[in-house]
C-alpha cells in the first residue's frame, strides 16, 4: 500500500498565519479522504507540525502540498524540508495556487502540479499511473488532463481538466478525524464545501487588452444559459478579478445526504463549528431549477428555497447543532439573491452568525459593466437590511486599486461607508486587488498610484466605520468565545464568529494546548478585534 502525506499549507502566508487563525479549509481534508478511499495510505499534517518533526517525512512515498496563490514562502519552506529530511518522493503541488504552475515549477520547486479541480487527476495518479507516480516516470503522466508536470527541466501543461461530475463529489468523503490533526478542535472553523462553482458567467465588457477586447456579443448577458458559457474573445468568465468561474465551472451542489455525513462526523472528532462553503451559499440546489441547462446567470432565478431549507434543517436535526453546542456558518452570498424569503430561512437557522456579500465598489454601473457583476449599493443596502433584520450579521467585502476605478467611484464608495453601517453591517473587509492567472483582470497591475491620496482616505474611513460597529454590537456586551493560550498571551475566538478577543483578565489558568468556552465580557475596541476579561469558564479541551 502507498503511503501519502498531505500537507496542510492554507493561509500559512511565508510560514505563519497573519489572518484567520481559526479557519481549516476544505482541500487537504478532501485529498486525504480521497486517497485514503482509492485503498492507499494518506495521512494529513499541519505546516506547523511537519516544522517541528520534519523527520516523519521519510516514511512517506508521496508528498502532496495544499496551499493558496498567498502561501509561496510557507510552499518553499516545506519543499526545503522534504528535500532535507524526505527521502526522494515526489512533491505533488494542488490548491488554489496550481493556477500559477508555471511560476511553482520554474522559481519554488516540486514535480507536479494539479491544475484545477483535482479529484480527476489524483484518482488517475493514485490508481492505473501509481506505479508511474512512484517510479517517478513523470514522462506517463503526461496522459492525464490538469496537470503541469516537471520533465528534464520542461515544464509541460497537460491542458485544463473537465469540471468534475456532481455525482462524484458526492461519492468523496473528506477526511474527518480533525482531532488528531487540528489539535485545539474546538477552536477551528472548519470548512465543508456544499457547493463547488460559481454562476456568474456575466464578464467585463471592455477593453482589457491582449487580443480580449469585447466587443459587445452580449453573449455573457443574454437570458440563455448555454450562450453564457460563451465568450468569441475568450475572456474568462465571471468578475474579472476572480478565477472561480474559470477554473471551477457552474455551480454543483453536494447531496444533503453527504454534507450531513462528513459534518455528523467531524462533530464526532471534535469539531464544533462549521462553516458551509460556497463562492455563494445561495447557489445551493439553484441548477436544480434549470436543469438540464448550466446555471450560468449569478441572479436569475431566484434561490431554490426548498433546497436550502432541506439542507438547514436536516443539519438541525443533528442533536450537537439543535442543542447549540455546534454552530454552523455560511460563507458568502450574492446581494442580488437575498429576499425576505431566504433570508427567513437564514434567520431561523443561522440566527447570530456572520454572512458575507462581495459589494466591491458601490456603483453598479461599474460594478456591472466593468468588474462583471450585476450588484450595485442598492441591492447591497437592501440585502443587508433584512438579513440584519432576520438576526444576522452581515460583512462587506470592498476592493480598491481595480481596473478603471476613478476618483468619482472611490468618492462614492467612502460617502456609502456610512449608509452601510446604518443599515447593519458590522465589518467592512477592504481588499488591494491581485491579479491572477485566467481572469479579465490578470494582465492589470493594481492602480494604485494617482490614486493614494482617497486610498488612503478609503481605508482610513473604513477603519473608522470599523470602530464604530465594534462599540455598537461589542462594547461592554458578554460574548461567548473558545479562548487559548499562545506565547504566554490568551486569545478568544467568538463562538458564533466575529473579531478575534485579547483577553486580558480570565478567572482560570488555560494551559498552552488547551481550548476552553468561555464569557468574556467586552471591555475595550479597536477596528479590527476586541479586548475583554474572561468572567466565566463553561468548559476545557484538555491537550
Ligand atoms: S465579454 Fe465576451 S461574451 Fe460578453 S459581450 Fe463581450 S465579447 Fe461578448
């Protein structure tokens, strides 16, 4: 039997974890289930681990990284270590950052890349070419679609992959047995993907360059959902920053059947949130209502509400989520999806937790025509409103530095800021636009220059209206949190999600390993996390 190593590299930036220290995504739980289903041996590890044992390398035949476009330094660290302590295996490479293969291959290292949506490809890899992977015959995987594989210091790109079949999502079983890797359990987010793709095949409808300029189909914007598919110059679909679209296809939804399976088991190792991921949770069962067609328009029809109330409250039935003692979470929603309806079914369910909605800029006319996406401040503001009044918390995310931004767009978005924090949002997320590979955008460098002056104002205001929705919604309330102790200090991690709590004043000695649930009142803000005194211990994981 072939031994496997997968090693968990998401959101480990150059080696440590600047944001989200309590979010596990879903990759390296799914290659490892998968592996271990095809009848092989894999076993998954954090980067933190594998850097302080790095002498566990050598018992394995294969390596296998997951990491994000972010996480280059914390890849080259860990190819360093396996080149060191590992014994000659191939280094297989997967993730979001597959994308940039050939930047891996020529400047960080490594054999192979998956391309894309990886399941296809390691199943072959795993099975008929096995004995290729481990002779390290890389000549044969040139067969296989999605794959960029290092020969005699050639780079070959094996060409995209298919998008993978909804029947076989199904049919995989991520890893669940988070306790024996995921140490402090209770502390961590972890991410069950309930939805793979996005239905945005709207695209930017201008000149971006590099023989892609649109030249006004409207192919992208008819009502046919094939025709969306579509584009006569090949621009890459969806909102031009982002790859989803792309590299993952329309949307397809996981069974009910299956999603309450892998989360009724990380319950049983020990997980106590869970986060149902999806570039949109709305998208949930939608394809269902245009079958046989793809679910190409991002707005049209409306939720498949049945869908999403089946899947809420089958996981309701499961008596750890009933009771409150595991919290469930969705990721991201598109505005123009959002109605009282679903947000009645959101309410009943998620009552209390985070949502968030990709606004971008506040013009919908940019927003439409430019970025690709048919949501401007109107829906957003509407959106936010009765979601807020459903009981949830909603984010904003907003981007600066985009293609063809002007002083008049950032001058709306800052005047908006406070609107936004009017009608309920509690955090804005302002993001520097990156350029990645097979998106509108990709040939755009960030326009950041002529701009500083309202950048700086931007981030300046919306570190104020930041502030401002802390004191509201945090200041001198109690919070339930799972709080742990590292380099001596203590940190709180809110149950039902939001900032990350320096706790300053607890009642009990929590230990380095621990995780323990406790109140914390909120004593003091800042704009991005919170500071409080422990005034109650509910109970302890011990390490
Ligand atoms: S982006 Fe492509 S599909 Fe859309 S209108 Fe322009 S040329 Fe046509």
């Amino acid at each position: 039997m072939l031994k496997a190593l997968v090693i968990d590299l998401l959101a480990r930036a150059k080696g440590k974890r600047y944001t989200s220290y309590d979010v596990v995504g879903t990759g390296p739980r799914l290659v490892t289930g998968l592996i271990n289903q095809l009848g092989e041996k894999a076993d998954l590890v954090t980067y933190e681990d594998l850097s302080s044992d790095p002498s566990i390398l050598e018992n394995y035949d294969v390596i296998l990284l997951s990491a994000m476009s972010s996480d280059r330094g914390a890849l080259k660290n860990v190819i360093r270590l396996v080149d060191i302590y590992g014994s000659g295996q191939p280094k297989i490479i997967g993730g979001p950052i597959g994308f940039e293969f050939y930047d891996i291959l020529e400047h960080i290292g490594g054999d192979i890349v998956v391309v894309g949506e990886g399941e296809n490809q390691l199943i072959k890899l795993f099975t008929e070419y096995k004995k290729y992977v481990i002779q390290q015959d890389l000549d044969k995987l040139t067969e296989i679609a999605g794959l960029a594989i290092k020969i005699n210091k050639k780079i070959v790109f094996t060409g995209y992959p298919e998008y993978i079949r909804k029947d076989l999502l199904d049919k995989i079983r991520p890893y669940t047995q988070v306790n024996k890797v995921y140490k402090r359990t209770w502390m961590y987010r972890f991410y069950v993907e309930v939805v793979r793709g996005c239905s945005n095949f709207y695209r930017p409808l201008v000149n971006i360059g590099y023989r892609r300029n649109c030249i006004k189909c409207m192919n992208c914007r008819s009502s046919n959902l094939i025709n969306k598919l579509w584009c006569p110059k090949h621009i890459p679909p969806g909102c031009g920053f982002c790859s989803v679209p792309f590299h993952f296809g329309p949307p397809r939804s996981r069974s009910i059947k299956s999603i309450v399976n892998e989360i009724k088991d990380l319950i049983r190792y020990g997980a106590r949130r869970i986060v149902l991921s999806a570039p949109d949770f709305l998208d949930y069962g939608r394809e269902d209502l245009v079958k046989p067609y793809p679910l190409t328009d991002p707005c049209n029809p409306k939720p498949n509400y049945d869908a999403l109330k089946n899947l809420l409250s089958r996981l309701h039935e499961i008596p750890e989520i009933y009771s409150g003692e595991v919290k469930i979470f969705v990721e991201n929603v598109k505005a123009c999806l959002v109605d009282k309806r679903v947000s009645s079914i959101l309410g009943e369910y998620l009552h209390g937790t985070t949502i968030h909605i990709g606004l971008e800029t506040v013009s919908r006319k940019y927003n439409e025509t430019v970025i690709g996406k048919p949501v401007g401040l109107k829906e957003a503001l509407q959106a936010i409103k009765i979601l807020r009044e459903n009981g949830l918390r909603p984010y904003i995310y907003l981007i600066y530095g985009l293609p063809f931004m002007n002083y008049k767009i950032y001058k709306r978005t800052i005047k908006a800021l406070k609107e936004l924090y009017n009608n309920g949002v509690e955090k804005i997320t302002l993001y520097k636009f990156v350029p990645l590979p097979m998106t509108a955008f990709e040939y755009f460098k960030p326009e950041i220059g002529r701009y500083t002056d309202i950048i700086r104002k931007l981030k300046r205001m919306v570190n104020r209206y930041n502030l401002l929705a802390k004191k509201k919604y945090f200041l001198d309330r109690t919070i339930r949190a799972y709080i742990i102790k590292e380099n001596d200090k203590l940190y709180g991690y809110p149950v039902n999600h939001g900032p990350v709590v320096f706790v300053r004043e607890t009642v009990l000695d929590v230990k380095e390993g621990d995780v323990c649930l406790a109140r914390i009142e909120i004593t003091d803000v800042k704009a991005r996390y919170v500071f409080g005194n422990v005034i109650s211990i509910e109970k302890c994981m011990y390490h």
